[in-house]
C-alpha cells in the first residue's frame, strides 16, 4: 500500500439536495473522523468501528453541533481506494457541507484533488488504468450504450484480451531469448513458423480491437447520421421530425440550410447524432460553397447516409446516376446509405421504380413513415454487439493499441528478413510497453495528471 495523507471532498454535487455525501480516505481517514463525530450518546466510537457499517450520530466541530448524520465505515483495503475511508451522508445543503470540510481540515485531512479518490484506487491495484478511465465514462455516459460500454469496461473489458495478448508477448520474447542464449552454438530453438503463426493471431486480435473502435466510440458519443439530397429535398423538415421540434428552418427557398446543424437524438435507447447539411450541388455562392464542403466531411465521419430525395420531382434514373457518382466520390465501406424517397404525399403516381431502388417511401411534413427510417438505421448496427463484443471506446487506448500493431507489423518484416532475434525481442518489448500503457503498467505522471484531471472532485 502506498501511503498518502488523508484527504476529503464532498462527492455529491455541491448544490441543495436531500442529502450530501463527504468522503475522507488515507491511513488517518478513521482516526480524523472519530474526532469530529459521535453517536447518540456522545461517545467517540469509530476508532472500533467495523468495516462496512454505517453508524448514526453527530457531526462536531469543537462544541459546535453541525447535523446529524450516518456515517459509513470501510476498513482498508476494503474500500474503493483501497484505503481507509469514511462517508458522511449529511444533509443535502451547501454550509453544512463546507462546515463538515473545515472541521475534517482542521483535524489534519487536506481537500483531494480532481479524481484523487479513482486514481489512489489505481494505485493501490484496486483497478486498472483503463477501469478508472471507465468509471469517468460511467459518470458522463447518458443513454443506454454509453451506458452498458463503460459498465463492462469498468468490470474487466478488454482487461482479460489484453492480458492473454501480454501472455502471448512474454511467451515469443521468451522463446526468442531462450534462442540468444544458445546462440555460440548456432541453432534456432524457436520455431519460425510456430512463431510467425503466433505473432499472426496476435495482430488478428490487436486489428479487431482497433477496429473496433469506429463503432465503439458511434455507440459512445451517438452514431453520426448525415442527412443529404437536393434543395429542398425535405431534409430539413425529417431533421425537425426526428427532434420533434422546430429546430432547422424549413422554406421552400432553395438553399435554405447553408451549414451543418447537428443534432443527438436517442431512439430506442441507442444514441444518434443527426447532422443536417446544405446537400451536394453546384454552387457559385461562396457560402453555399463552403456549405456543402462541411457536407463532405459530414459524410465522411458518418455511419449512416441518408439520401433524401423529393419522389414528386426527381426521376429515379437521375437517382442511380447520383448515388453512383457519391460512391464514386466516398468511400462507402464502413457506412451506410439508406434512399430515402420523400414527399409520397404529393407524388401523383405510384412509381414502382423507386420500390426497385429500395427507397423507404416517406413524408416528412406528414410525419409518415419515419419508424422505418429507424427500423433501417437500427439494421446497420447489430445492438447485440454491444453484449457480445469487445469495444474500445477510448481514444487513448486506441492510440497505444495503434502502436502495438504498428510494432507487430514490424516483427513480421522482420522474422520474413531474417533479422537477429535480439532486434526482434526488443521490439516486442517495445509492444508490450504499448499494451501497459493501456493498463497502467507503465505511465507517467504526465499521463495520470492527464486522465484524473479530467475526473470531479471527490470521484
Ligand atoms: N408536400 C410535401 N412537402 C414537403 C415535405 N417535406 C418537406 N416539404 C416542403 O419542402 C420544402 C423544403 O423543405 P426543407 O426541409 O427546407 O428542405 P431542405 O432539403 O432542408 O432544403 P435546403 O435546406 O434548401 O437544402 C418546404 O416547403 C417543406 O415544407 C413532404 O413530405 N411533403
Ligand atoms: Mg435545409
């Protein structure tokens, strides 16, 4: 255990409420509190108190009464932080709180830092650097992804991947010094292909998780959906449907949208992040120029297209031609595009080519037809995923992970050239760096600054 003062902070936001939280963790944290709290009969008892208790009395400071409370016990390394700590539930205003703060200082504990309490729990091996990071996405997570993510990163996630990934590291450096060893004698101990097969699996399992973190990070800050189509297609309008308000101005000018207007919207418990845009034409005007630019780029960070099309006007031929040319222009490869054939209201005939085009026939001023649209956005994204699979959400990790296959990638070059082993063990030592740096078996103060600076106080 590595020693530290004691420190508290009020771990509930610091406004009126029912009640408030005041949390006290370090060696002297049952010591400090002992001194300013005592039950109903005045008696000091928490010095004997047991771990996991709560206890009934009074917050004192000198001979001032400050509210009476319960007052939680846990015993180290029985505890969040792994430390001794003691929670006061006081009522919920802001004097009582500051008031228990100054007595707790003026008995010798210090006010914690942001995220103090989460990164001594890291330090003490209570989790690991990416289980704290998941609890600040716990706390900031607001729909039922996010939610379910940072829940299952915080209860090991990817923790048992990346150990048996570290596993399969220490195993070929082994190997490979087993071999330099023996080297006067010339022989190779390790075989090649076994390794290279070995070194193939851990590149598959380091690719995935990278991969993983497109949709990860789209289930984390809301899947980006970008609405586009002519002038006055009606994307304006199905924006406004999907928020159920009037959110983008709507007229029946061409060009009325000139920048993205985005939006998150939660359907069905997953997040989306709608962007409205000026579409794709040719324009001479330089704001609708730079307009449609943001389109692009719009279209690129996106998962979802939807391709909006006005079914009184537009001819489906041109449609092809239109969609044909934007697969030409971007790559489709990791999003969808969903055709949308809008104003079915005002279209005097039934065109059985769109029906060919699979356009989900819809109105957006009517209101008709949207649980489609959601039906067909759902069907990209497979919500079970979410149960089953592994994400990286964090753009830290993905960072590390990035280098550890950058540096596998350079292990295989180099077993296909035949470079020395000793290159070759160095470089897996420089993986498995990259892997710890995930887990927090190798930081820096510059980097746990950075990530618990991020945190409240008092978490
Ligand atoms: N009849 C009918 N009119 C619609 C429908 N949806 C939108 N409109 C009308 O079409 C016109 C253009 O709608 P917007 O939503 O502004 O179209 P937009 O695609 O955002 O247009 P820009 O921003 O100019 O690119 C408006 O007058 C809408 O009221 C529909 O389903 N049926
Ligand atoms: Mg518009």
């Amino acid at each position: 255990m590595i020693e530290f003062e004691t420190i508290c902070a009020l771990a509930t936001p610091s406004q009126e409420g029912a009640i408030a939280i005041i949390r006290v963790s370090g060696e002297k944290a049952i010591d400090i509190c002992d001194k300013i709290f005592v039950n109903q009969k005045q008696e000091h008892i928490l010095l004997n108190a047991k771990s996991q208790r709560v206890y009934f009395g009074n917050i004192i400071n000198k001979t001032k009464t400050i509210d009476e409370c319960l007052c939680t016990v846990f015993r180290s390394p029985n505890s969040y932080t792994g430390e001794n700590i003691v929670e006061f539930s006081v009522h919920g205003t802001q004097y009582i709180a500051t008031q228990t703060i100054v007595a707790l200082i003026e008995n010798g504990a210090i006010p914690a830092h942001a995220g103090e309490f989460t990164k001594r729990a890291f330090l003490n091996g209570k989790l690991d650097l990416s289980q704290a990071e998941a609890v600040a996405d716990l706390i900031s997570s607001n729909n039922e992804a996010s939610h379910k993510l940072a829940l299952k990163q915080l209860r090991g996630g990817y923790h048992d991947t990346l150990y048996l990934l570290r596993q399969k590291l220490i195993n070929m450096s082994s190997l490979l010094e087993l071999e330099l060893d023996f080297s006067e004698e010339d022989v190779e101990f390790a075989d090649r292909t076994k390794l290279i097969a070995l070194l193939n699996q851990i590149k598959d399992e380091v690719s995935n998780l990278v991969d993983s973190f497109a949709l990860g990070n789209s289930f984390k800050n809301g899947i980006p959906v970008t609405i586009i189509g002519k002038p006055n297609s009606g994307k304006s309008t199905l924006l406004n449907v999907f928020l159920n308000e009037e959110r983008a101005i709507v007229s029946d000018i061409e060009g009325t949208t000139r920048d993205t207007i985005e939006e998150k919207i939660n359907l069905r418990g997953l997040e989306f992040r709608f962007i409205d845009t000026a579409g794709i034409r040719k324009s001479s005007n330089i704001i609708e120029q730079e307009g449609i630019k943001r389109t692009y780029k719009a279209i690129e960070d996106s998962r979802i297209v939807l391709l909006l099309v006005d079914i009184s006007k537009d001819k489906p031929n041109d449609v092809i031609q239109e969609m044909k040319r934007l697969r030409e222009e971007i790559d489709f490869s990791d999003k969808t595009l969903i055709l949308i054939g809008n104003k079915v209201d005002k279209a005097r005939t039934k065109d059985k080519e769109w029906d060919k085009l699979s356009a989900i026939q819809i109105s957006a001023s009517n209101k008709k037809n949207i649980g489609e649209i959601i039906d067909s956005m759902l069907k990209t994204i497979n919500p079970n995923d979410l149960n089953n699979k592994v994400f990286v959400t964090n753009a830290r990790h993905l960072e590390s992970l990035k280098k550890v296959l950058k540096t596998i990638e350079t292990i295989e070059q180099e077993f296909q050239n035949n470079i020395p082993s000793d290159l070759i063990a160095s470089n897996i030592r420089i993986a498995l760096h990259h892997v710890g740096e995930i887990t927090g078996e190798v930081t820096t103060e510059d980097i746990l600054g950075n990530i618990f600076s991020k945190f409240c106080v008092g978490k």
